[in-house]
C-alpha cells in the first residue's frame, strides 16, 4: 500500500516521464502527440504539492485519509521533491 506522498511523488514523476516523451523526436509522432494532449490538464509539481500539504492539513479535521502528501524528507531547497 502506498503512503500519501508517495503517490504524490509518482504523479509528479510520472508528469517529467510525459515531458520527456513529448520532445523525444526518437518517439513516433502519434505517442508523443498523445502525451502533449494528457499534459495539457496535468497537474504541475507544485500544484501537487499545494494538494498534498492541503490534504495532510486537512486529515486532522476530515474522517477521510490524505491521497496525496508531502513527506518533510523528501522537499529540497528548491521547493521540489528529490528523486
């Protein structure tokens, strides 16, 4: 099972994997045009990890358990999460 902010940081990871695919000119043009539509609505890095704080902040006065989360570990200087 995983824990809040790891899904956090998958989505995230999962959001540079498409940037990459998009401007990969190795990738078939279809594939790379497809990941361009998904990251039109994608959340960014800090909008997922603006949900993941609100989330956690949240879980104190909700029944339900955070989806997303920040682990304080895993934030850098830069406001990012290491990979």
């Amino acid at each position: 099972m995983s824990m809040p902010h790891e899904r956090t940081h998958a989505v995230i990871q999962a959001g540079e994997f498409l940037k990459k695919v998009q401007h990969d000119t190795s990738i078939p043009e279809a594939i790379r045009q497809k990941a361009s539509r998904l990251l039109r609505h994608y959340p960014s890095r800090q909008e997922m990890e603006h949900a993941g704080k609100l989330e956690e902040y949240s879980s104190t006065t909700t029944l339900l358990p955070p989806v997303f989360g920040i682990a304080p570990d895993t934030i850098n200087a830069g406001g990012g999460t290491n990979s």
